[in-house]
C-alpha cells in the first residue's frame, strides 16, 4: 500500500457550492503555513462532476492515487442536476463512495453542535436546542451503499427490478463500534446504537455485536439501543438525551441531515471519516462539510464556509496532531459568530449578512489577533 505522506493535504473542491467554501480553507491553511510556521504542502484536484467534464470519469486514478498517499483529504461537495441522468457508474457520486471505500474510511464522525449564538437560527425551540452537542458515528463503508448483489434487471412481464442489499459483518460492526464507546468515553459516557433489529437480521446482528463488544470491553459506558424511526423520533422530542449515537451507512445518512438541522443550518456542520491506524500510527482520512454541492446557490458567493472549515479544524485534530491550532481555529468561528456576522443560510434580524469570503476573512482576522 502506498505510504501516507506527512503534512500533504489535498484539497477535492469537487460541484456546486464545493469550490467556494474550499477557497476559504485554502486560504486559512495558507494563513497556518505563513502564521504559525506550519509546513502542510497543498495540492488541489478535480472531483465529482468537475472531473466527469474534463475526463470522462468523476475521478480519475491520479487523484485517486494522490488521496491515498495525502494525510488528510478536504472535500467539498459533488453532484448536481447537470450530471443527474448520467450512467450510474459515472455518477460524480461515485467517485466520494470510492475515496471512502477504497481508502476504508469506516467511521464517519459528523459532530452536531448547536452554537449559542445560533440557538433562534434552529425550528426548533431554543430550550430544546441550546448547549446541543452530539456525534453521530456513521458507518460509511458498508451496508446498503456497498453489498452486493445490487443492480436493475428485468423481470418477467416486462417489469424491471431494482436490487441492493443489506450486510454487515461482526468486523465490520465492532470496528466502528470501538470508535464510538472510545469516543464516549472522553466526553458523556454514552453510546446509542441504533438499528432496525425488529425487522432486519443485518440489525440484529448490530445489535448482538455491540452487546457483545461492550460487554467484553467497555461495560462502564452506558450503552442504549434505540431503534431507528424512534431515534428519528427522539432527536426531534429531546436531542439533548444523546451524547454518541453509531448506526449503519444508510440510517447514519439520514439522521445526520436531521440532527443538523437541530443545530439551524446544513451549513454548519463538519465531519471526518478515518479508517484505522498503520502499524506506525499513520492514519488515512477525508474530511467534508455534510451539506451538499447545493446548485441553487452555487456561484452566488452567499454559501456558508463553516462547515469545511469546522472539517479542517477536525483534519488539524484527528489527521495532524495539531489539537492546539484546532481550538484556535474553532474559536475564530465562535468570535465570528459572536461579532454577528452571518451568512444568508443562518441569517436573523440584527445580525450582518457576509459573503462566503467575507465569512473566510473574518475569521482570518480574527486567528490574527
Ligand atoms: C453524505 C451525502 C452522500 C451520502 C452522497 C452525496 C453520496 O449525502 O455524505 O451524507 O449519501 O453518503
Ligand atoms: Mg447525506
């Protein structure tokens, strides 16, 4: 396999709104290399449909090949209605599904933090909201994004047939389970695994798997279970109950969008995926925004930066050891915020609307002082 190379990162901007709030990232790492003596080397590449245009294919083996030897990948966001009707296999979709899988980045961190500054920006009432603080450890490398068989097919009379399948192995399951009990245990303590074992066997298998990891090695975290619609349920009713929840690649998809919005924006909320650590303690991961390319709102310069600069302060903590410049660069965003600069996805009354990079300079300005 080939060696990670230390301090490279490599910067995907990918569809969409991806370029813009890349741009921001660029140039607060620019700011770390000239600032703070840092020497991350940058690289940048196309991805997603970008890639799709110029090469025929949303990711090409050089980029491929330059994710796997960089220390931290930063993606923006792939896809777009442009590319929507193409062959499943060049869907600029695929190309993230690839990083991920081939990179086996099997744990998906996707923090959900509600701001004080932002508790009115949340639908939801601020009592049930403020000081929210959850991660969501999603499983991203297998389930129903990857098993096999999967396809469309026809059937008898005239009828086609559309196919994926669900599965998971004990590994695959005790993996990403550890990440979260570990996780718990440097903040509340508490792991919720959620499932659908009262319809799927993959879910039961879930759940005996983390029964039986926490029995065997983490019995003084408290472990919940919870099946997924009621998870669904709760994190509307009262979010703050939960502290870690692990669940699988798909029910992880989709809870995160909504354990987002409790926070009141897409537009604020980083994630890291890892794989495991190399007998030398070298790790690979990616780290994105979980909002999408956005093509409503792309090349308006009016996206919100945030969340991949959040990302990057995550790549400074788990990737580069540099838990010092992530604080730093953390509290930047709060002074931001605190000042009332928002852009227009979490704008309210009294408050300054910025532009993506007037939002990238102020908290430049703001690790200045
Ligand atoms: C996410 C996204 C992706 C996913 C898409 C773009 C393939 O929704 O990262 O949450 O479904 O995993
Ligand atoms: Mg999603």
């Amino acid at each position: 396999m080939i060696k990670v190379k230390k301090r490279k990162i490599l910067l995907l901007p990918g569809d969409g709104i991806g370029p813009e709030v890349v741009n921001e990232v660029k140039k607060i790492i620019e700011w770390f290399n000239k600032n703070r003596s840092l020497d991350f080397e940058l690289d940048q590449d196309l991805v997603g449909g970008a890639a799709y245009d110029k090469f025929k294919t949303p990711i090409t083996d050089e980029v491929f090949f330059k994710a796997l030897e960089c220390e931290a990948v930063i993606l923006g966001a792939v896809g777009g209605p442009k590319w929507e009707n193409l062959d499943f296999s060049k869907k600029p979709e695929r190309a993230l599904l690839k990083l991920r899988k081939e990179l086996k980045l099997f744990a998906n961190l996707r923090p959900a933090i509600c701001f004080k500054q932002l508790v009115e920006a949340s639908s939801l009432k601020p009592e049930i909201v403020s000081g929210l603080d959850i991660m969501i450890v999603r499983e991203l490398t297998g389930g129903i994004y990857f098993g096999e068989p999967r396809g469309i097919k026809p059937i008898d009379n005239g009828e086609r047939k559309g196919i994926n399948t669900h599965t998971y192995t004990s590994k695959e399951i005790e993996r990403v389970a550890k990440v979260a009990f570990e996780l718990a245990k440097k903040r509340n303590n508490k792991v919720t695994s959620c499932d659908k074992s009262n319809v799927m066997e993959a879910g039961q298998l879930w759940k005996e798997e983390i029964t039986a990891l926490h029995k065997k090695d983490y019995k003084d975290v408290n472990l919940e279970h919870m099946l997924a619609d009621n998870c669904a349920m709760q994190l509307l009713r009262n979010p703050k109950q939960f502290d870690v929840i692990v669940t699988d690649n798909l029910f992880g998809d989709i809870l995160s969008d909504e354990a987002a919005m409790l926070t009141g924006s897409l537009g604020l909320l980083p994630s890291a995926s890892l794989g495991a650590k190399d007998k030398d303690g070298n790790l690979r991961s990616m780290y994105e925004p979980v909002h999408g390319s956005a093509p409503d709102i792309a090349g308006k310069g009016i996206a919100n930066p945030i969340a991949t600069i959040l990302s990057f302060s995550m790549a400074l903590k788990y990737s580069l050891n540099l838990d010092k410049e992530s604080t730093e660069l953390d509290n930047a965003v709060q002074k931001v915020l605190d000042d009332g600069l928002r852009t227009k996805d979490i704008i309210s009354e009294g408050k300054k609307e910025v532009s993506t990079s007037m939002m990238g300079d102020a908290i430049i300005a703001c690790l200045q002082k």
